[in-house]
C-alpha cells in the first residue's frame, strides 16, 4: 500500500478515457437519443392529430350524410307531388278529350238526323202524293200542287 | 501442521494478497534477499519488479504498480471499446441488445448529471459515464474468486511468488490517482467560471465577511476563511478517494479471510464457501453503490466549481 508513480499513471489514464468518452461516446449517443426522442414526441403529436382528423372527418362525414339523407326526403316529396300533378293533369286531360269525342258523336248524331230528316222530307211529297193519288183516283199534276207540297216538307 | 506455522501461513497468505507487482527503481547499493536466503548487492540503480513487500516499500514513489494499471486501464478499454462500438451503431431505429443496455446506462447518469448539476458543461457528463463505468468495472474484479487469477498469472509467469492484485479500487493509488484528477479538474472549472481571482475570494472570503464599515474584521476573519475552505477544498478529494479505497479494500479482505477457510477442512471449507457466496451477492450491492457514489460526489464537486457566489457581495 505504497503511494507511488502510480497515483499519477492512473490519474493520466482516469483523464484519458474521460477524454476518450467526450469525443467518440457521450456526444453521439445523447445526440441519437434526443433525435430520437424528439422524432417519438413528434409521432405521438402527430398520431393525436390523425385522431383529431379521423374525429373531425367522421362528423363530416355524418352531417353530410344528414343532409343526403334531408335532400333525398325533398326531393322524393316533390317527385311525388310532381306525380300526383301528372295524374290530375293525365285526368284532366283525359275527361276533355273524353267531352270532345262526346261533342263530336253528338254533332254527328245531329247530322246523321239530319240527314236522315232531309232524306225524308224529300220522300215526304212523293208519300203524299201517291197516298193522295190513291185517295182521289186520279193523278194529282205534281207542277199544281208543288207548291202546297214544298209548304207541307217544309213543316216537316 | 503446528497452529504456530499456521498462523504464519495465513498471515502470509493475506498480505500475498494484498502486495501489489511493483516495478520500480532500486538504488545503488541496495541488498536484495534472494530466495535462498543469501544478499546481494545493486552495484547501480535498478528498475525491476520488487521480489517482497519489503523491497516494493524500499522502492519509495519511483514505483508503477504494474498490476493495478494494467487492470485498470485494460477495464477503462472494454469500457471505451464496447461504449464507442454502441454510439457507432447508434441509429433512429429502436435500440436492440447492447445499444439498448448501454442507451440505458447513459440515460440514467445523464439524468443523474442533469438533477445535480445545473450549468451547462460538455464536460460533467462524460466524466460522470466513466466514473461510473469504469469505477464499477474496476469494483467488478472484486467478485472474481480471490485467487484465480492471481494463480493464473503466477502459472502463466513461472514465478510461484508473483504478486498480483486484481481490483485496482483496492489500491489507494488508483482511488486517489482518481480523486486528484477530480480536485484538479474542480480548481480548473472554478478558476475557469469564476476566474483565478474568484476562486482566492472563494476561499478567502466565505463563510464569514464582514461589510465595509467594520471592514478592520476581516483581518481575523480572512485568516479564519481561509483555513476553512481549504481544509474543507482539500477533504474533498481525499474522502473521494479514500471512501471507495476503504470499501473495496474491506470488502477485498473479507474475501481474503473466507478463502481462508477453504484449506482448514471440509466442513468449514463448505461454509466458507455459502459465506463467500452471501458476501459476493452482498458485495454487488457494494459496488455498484460505491460507483455510484464516486459518480455523484465527483458531478457536485463539479457542480461546486461551477457555482459562483459573486451575488453575495
């Protein structure tokens, strides 16, 4: 247990591997470390934020289905008014062509009455005449009494 | 085997264990006993390993402790070595397997650096890993049976009689080759911070001073400051020093003791062998404290340095 030169070896060499450890050891692994510990914080920073994000995106998303939904509620009501209108317009339609196929059978029942009226008013005189013909056994000059006879189809 | 012999037997096999292999310079005219038992004399002085304690004394200071410089700097190498191929490796990828150990280490003595001292240095840190690195290695050798390596250097040698210590801790050349490092290092930052003037003011001035209008006071008090702070500058290093030195060198003879036992009998042998088994698991808590304590002592000396009490006056 002599104090000797040994006190200063070792005091060199404890300032040595100090010297040693300042230059190739402590500063490259605490500067690792930090960048690491730096780029973990920023991962987590980052993954709150995607949270946040993704939170945010599903209430969009959400309200926008809300108003899809909302919109197609109009839309379909106004479809169905729109169908409704159709209808009523379909019908509408359909009884004024209805009224006017009406007219028009009428007009052509008028017609064919009237016709049928001229056909025998024409038929009238010559009726007459031979029912007068038989009555009174002679001929009844048409020219005399055609007069009388247009008076008669006339009133017909 | 007569108790007398014994007796002289385990005396000599402690303090065997506990000379260092000095390589050192005898003077002229010395008489070295050789192991027959007849003298002879250096004709000049001599640089050579000391063959007894006695001769290792003779030596005086011009002596290398042979054996605790190269465990200590052999240790100080796996520690430098291992350390700087891990800050090589160190990637942003997580750390695996040994980065991940020694990313461990480093964080804890930085967090350690970081609740003690409170300046901002490029040194304390470094000099924090090593101590405790290195002081804990050193430590380590403690728990290495006592005589297995001591054996194998006396077999790879040839010399039945080589002396050889292992745990450099237990030599108080290497604890207070250490501590003096940490003193000086202490009085460099001090007069580096506060500049050569304001360290003298730190010893001279402190703890009393009194103000200006009784200024004729500090002609008493400066003397008294300044045995003070020297007394407490100067115990500093010698308690850093001597406290790792006192443990290991304890816990290194109880080790010594127990060993002891294996060569009585079989029964006491066996015992001996659960005590060193106990002592050995109790001794990692050792240390491992004692470098832990020399690691956080040596930050606040530093921290002590860096510290300025301009404010005061």
């Amino acid at each position: 247990m002599n104090i000797n030169l040994t006190l200063i070896g070792q005091s060199l060499t404890f300032l040595f591997f100090i010297a040693f450890c300042m230059r190739y050891v402590w500063p490259a692994l605490l500067d690792m470390m930090e960048k690491r510990e730096d780029r973990i914080t920023k991962g987590l920073q980052a993954a709150d934020r995607a949270d946040k994000d993704l939170e945010l995106a599903k209430q969009q998303a959400a309200k926008q289905l809300k108003d899809a939904k909302d919109q197609a509620v109009v839309i379909i009501d106004q479809a169905n008014k729109r169908a409704a209108q159709i209808v009523e317009e379909a019908k509408d339609q359909a009884r004024s062509e209805g009224e006017r196929i009406k007219t028009a059978a009428h007009a052509e029942v008028e017609q064919e009455i009237n016709q049928a009226r001229e056909a025998l008013r024409g038929k009238v005189s010559v009726l007459a005449l031979a029912g007068a013909e038989k009555i009174l056994g002679a001929s009844v000059d048409a020219k005399v009494h055609s007069s009388m006879l247009e008076k008669l189809s006339a009133e017909l | 085997m007569a108790s007398s012999e014994e007796a002289i037997t385990a005396t000599d096999y402690i303090q065997h264990h506990l000379q260092n292999l000095t390589y050192g310079k005898l003077p002229a005219g010395y008489e070295r006993l050789q192991s027959d038992g007849s003298a002879s004399i250096l004709e000049k002085d001599t640089w050579t390993f000391a063959h007894s304690a006695e001769e290792a004394k003779d030596m005086g200071f011009m002596a290398l402790h042979v054996d605790t410089l190269g465990w200590s700097i052999v240790l100080g190498l796996v520690f430098s070595i291992v350390f700087s191929k891990a800050a090589k490796a160190a990637t942003m990828k997580p750390p695996k397997g040994l980065l991940s150990f020694v990313e461990l280490i480093v964080e804890g003595v930085n967090n350690v650096v970081k609740d003690t001292f409170h300046h901002k240095s490029r040194f304390v840190g470094p000099m924090a890993l090593t101590i405790f690195c290195w002081v804990f290695l050193m430590n380590l050798m403690d728990l290495i049976p006592v005589d297995w390596l001591p054996k194998a250097a006396a077999t790879i040698s040839g010399d039945p009689h080589l002396f050889f210590k292992v745990v450099p801790t237990t030599d108080p050349n290497a604890t207070m080759g250490m501590a003096i490092s940490i003193f000086l290092l202490m009085i460099f930052f001090s007069c580096r911070e506060k500049g050569v003037l304001g360290f003298i003011k730190e010893l001279t001035c402190h703890p009393f001073f009194a103000p200006k209008r009784l200024w004729y006071l500090n002609l008493f008090l400066v003397p008294i400051n300044t045995l003070l702070e020297t007394v407490s500058l100067l115990a500093k290093p010698v308690s850093l020093g001597l406290r790792l030195f006192g443990n290991l060198y304890a816990g290194e003879v109880i080790f010594i003791l127990i060993a002891l036992t294996f060569g009585v009998n079989l029964v006491i042998g066996l015992l001996g062998g659960v005590m060193q088994w106990v002592w050995a698991v109790f001794h990692i808590l050792v240390i491992l404290i004692q470098a832990f304590v020399f690691m956080v002592l040596s930050i606040v000396y530093m921290g002590m340095a860096f510290d300025s009490h301009d404010e005061q006056h």
